[in-house]
C-alpha cells in the first residue's frame, strides 16, 4: 500500500486534476479544501456533502497531519503578548513560529526554510546553516497548528521568521495561494508581508512593481562595504540595483516599500548612514522600519555585533524622519524569550 500523502500540499489545482482524474468532479476539490481550511474538519469520514466514494477515495491516500508542538514560550506586557512555538515535523526537524498578539492583530510569524543559507552575520538562524526548504502544507500548518492551540484565527501574516521566503519561493507563492484565498483561510492580501534579504532576481521574477502581497526588505547597510561584510547576498545583489528596483516602483501611499534596518552599534548607526540612505531612497516609495540588534547576552555568533544605545537610535530615526520619511521603531517583541526577529534557531532553542 502506497504511504498517505499530506493533503496540505496540494494545490487547489493540483487536487482538481486529481478529482477529475479519479473520476469525481472538479468542483469537489475546493469543497473538501473549504471543509479542511475554512471549517477545519480534518477527518475526511465527516465531509458531509461528499460522495462516500471520494471521502473514501481520500482517506485512502491522504491524510492531514499537523506538526506537534513541542514547546512553547509565553511573554506578555499591558499592551499585549507573544508566544514562540517549537514545531516539530514528521522528519523530526524543528522550526519556530511566533504568534504576536498585539491590540487587534493577531501576527503570526512563518517560517520558511529549516535554518537559511544567506549567511547573514546578524542573525541567529544563519548560524544553523541550511537543512531544507518547508513544503507549502508545512508553511500553512504553521497556521492551522498554532490557530489551533491559541483558539482564535489570526490576523496578519509575516514571513519573518526562520528562512529567506525569496529563496523557497514556489512553495511560499504555493501556501500563499491557499492563506489568502477568502475560500479558505481568507487572510487578505494587504495583511501578509513577505520579507527578503533582496534576492533581486526573484523579485524581478515577482513582478516586484505589482506583487500582490506587501513586500519588506531588509536593507541594513547603507553601502556596499558595510552590506556585503554583513549580508553575503550583496556581493550577487549590490545595494544600488536593489535600490533602482525598489525606486523604479511607482509610488502609492497605502503601498509603501518597508526597508528594515537592523542597527548595529558603530557599524550602519551613524548619521552618515542616514545621509545616503535619505539620498538613495525617496520618501514617497519607502518607509522604514529600525531594528536594534537583538542579541542575546552570550552570543557567539554574534560575538562582533552589540545593540546602539537608545539616543543613537532616536538620532538616526529623526534625521530620517526630518527628510520627509516615514519611520517606525521595531523595539522586537519577544525578545525575551529569544523570539524577537533574527533570534529564531530552533535546532539550539534554550527554552
Ligand atoms: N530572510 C528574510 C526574513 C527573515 S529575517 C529577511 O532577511 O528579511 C526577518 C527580519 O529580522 C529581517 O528584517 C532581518 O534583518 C531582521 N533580523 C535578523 N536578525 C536580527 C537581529 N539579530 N536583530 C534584529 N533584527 C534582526
């Protein structure tokens, strides 16, 4: 007997041709999707309005597995709270997830890639080094798995967490296709980021200009110099065509580029920096979204790198700010419990 594949990594096509192949009708795929992601009915026996022969056709040779949780962390303020997930897949492999619950949005922070392969110096899960990439049904049962367990449907979506979406891109557009759909999980469009490290011919790929979900880059450097000592995707990828891409974006107000920027001590925090990032962009295609380093205190991997003091972060936001641009401050939630963004490393985790 053939082993049960995983349902979630089907298409909606993909489970068209398969109905209609197997002599059911095509319609019946986005009725067995409806059950499984709007109502979350992941026992095929109780589809009610399926013929018994495709519900047994199904049961027969899928099945829909959720990863387990294997720990979780639990951090809360007065104005909100967040919890890191420790997801464990069938292969054993670990990733996490972070479920930011802030006023009204409920932000869940997906996962990509098992570890990543930029290299970036900054960031923990660079110092995993690359195991593989998610497939789409593991990128959504990220979802499915942590709605479950926190019994609310959530929000928003970032693809922030561990991995470089860009790189994995087929099975992120995959699961994107699926958590956007208002059939299925409905989470609009204008709620899901996608963050990059600038993959810049993936992004020309997209269709960068009219890609239909928000697009955030992590820029971090305002020179070639400093960029590609700290982020190795510079030297394919130079700072001055990423920015010509980000530029050549018409610009609209509601649909802004957000470059992150992670402010590393002595390094890409002075007002110089702020000088060529305000002559490079325009404030009418970008804001920016400032990141002090999250760094836990016994880091050997980011042994180099120390967090800027809070007035040298004010500084360079209102020197950016006094230029017209927008600018948020990411004081990262989470961080205490190793959450925050580029703290993710699931392989290590200390819990
Ligand atoms: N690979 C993607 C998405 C994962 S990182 C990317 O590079 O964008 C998500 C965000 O966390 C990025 O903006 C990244 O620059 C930031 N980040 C990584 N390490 C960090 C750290 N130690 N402190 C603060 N932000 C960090």
């Amino acid at each position: 007997m053939n082993a049960k594949s995983s349902i979630l990594d089907k298409s909606q096509e993909e489970l068209e041709e398969y109905c209609i192949k197997n002599g059911f009708k095509k319609y019946n795929a986005e009725q067995v999707m409806r059950w499984i992601y709007s109502c979350r009915l992941f026992d095929f026996s109780k589809m009610s309005d399926i013929s018994k022969s495709l519900r047994k056709n199904l049961d027969e040779n899928f099945n829909v597995v959720l990863p387990e949780i294997v720990d979780t962390k639990y951090e809360t303020d007065e104005n909100g709270s967040s919890k890191k997930y420790l997801i464990k897949f069938s292969d054993e492999e670990t990733i996490e997830s972070v479920l930011i619950n802030y006023k009204n949005r409920k932000t869940l922070c997906l996962s990509s890639q098992i570890g990543c392969r930029m290299g970036c110096a900054y960031c923990e899960t660079s110092s995993l080094g690359f195991t593989r990439n998610l497939t789409s049904g593991e990128i959504i049962s990220q979802i499915l798995t942590v709605e479950k367990d926190a019994n609310f449907r959530i929000t928003n979506i970032v693809f922030m967490g561990m991995g470089e979406p860009l790189d994995n891109i087929e099975e992120v557009e995959k699961s994107l296709n699926i958590i956007s759909n208002d059939r299925f999980i409905g989470v609009a469009p204008r709620k899901i980021t996608v963050s990059t490290c600038g993959m810049l011919n993936i992004l020309k790929e997209l269709n960068f200009d009219e890609y239909r979900y928000k697009i955030a880059v992590s820029l971090n450097a305002s020179d070639n110099k400093t960029r590609s000592m700290i982020m190795p995707i510079n030297k394919k990828f130079p700072i001055e065509d990423l920015a010509a891409l980000i530029n050549s974006k018409k610009p609209s107000i509601h649909n802004k580029t957000t470059l992150e920027y992670v402010l590393i001590k002595g390094l890409n925090d002075g007002i110089e920096d702020a000088k060529k990032l305000i002559k490079m962009f325009s404030p009418t295609n970008v804001k920016f979204n400032l990141i002090p380093l999250n760094k836990e205190q016994d880091s050997a991997y980011l042994k180099n790198f120390e967090r800027p003091e809070d007035t040298a972060v004010n500084s360079f936001k209102l020197k950016l700010a006094n230029a017209g641009f927008t600018v948020t401050i990411r004081f990262s939630k989470a961080v205490s419990i190793n959450g925050g963004c580029g703290q993710l490393k699931a392989k290590t985790i200390n819990f």
